[in-house]
C-alpha cells in the first residue's frame, strides 16, 4: 500500500494485513508531506516502470488540486482487476 501520513495514521496496519491474508500480502510504504502533483507523477512514473497493482483507490481533497476556492469534499476513485491465473 503507497499512501500519505493518513495511511501511517489513519489505518490500523497490522490488522488490515491480517484481515487480507493469505490472499493478499500487504507492505506499507508512506510518504509525508506531498501534493497532488507529486503522487500524480510519482504514481506514473511506477505504473510507466512495470508496476501493475491488482488495486488502486485514489482520493484527493480538493484543496490538494490547486481548485480555488477549496472545497472540503473528497474525490474517491477505485479500479481493480482480478489477476489472471
């Protein structure tokens, strides 16, 4: 899971990773104090590298988005496909 400080703070880790195994092999990694335009290109430059998550749930502010004014609603988008097998 690549996520914020909300990943490191607002998700009980240990128990989410129990909950999905044996299926899913969860890893944390969390970057701090980042903007839209860096997960934007950050993320790109993964998935343009070979990464191919089964998952992705993006979310962002408004105010992250640079719109004016802010608004405080949150935008959530989910894509998954199941791995072939």
């Amino acid at each position: 899971m690549l996520g914020n400080s909300l990943l490191l703070e607002g998700v009980e880790f240990p128990g989410l990773s129990r909950d999905l195994r044996p299926e899913i092999e969860a890893r944390r990694f969390v970057v701090d104090n980042t903007s839209y335009l860096d997960w934007y290109y950050g993320i790109r430059s993964l998935l343009r590298r070979g990464a191919r998550p089964g998952c992705r749930r993006t979310g962002a502010q408004s105010a992250s988005t640079g719109r004016y004014p802010p608004a405080a609603e949150t935008t959530w988008r989910a894509t998954c496909t199941t791995p072939a097998t």
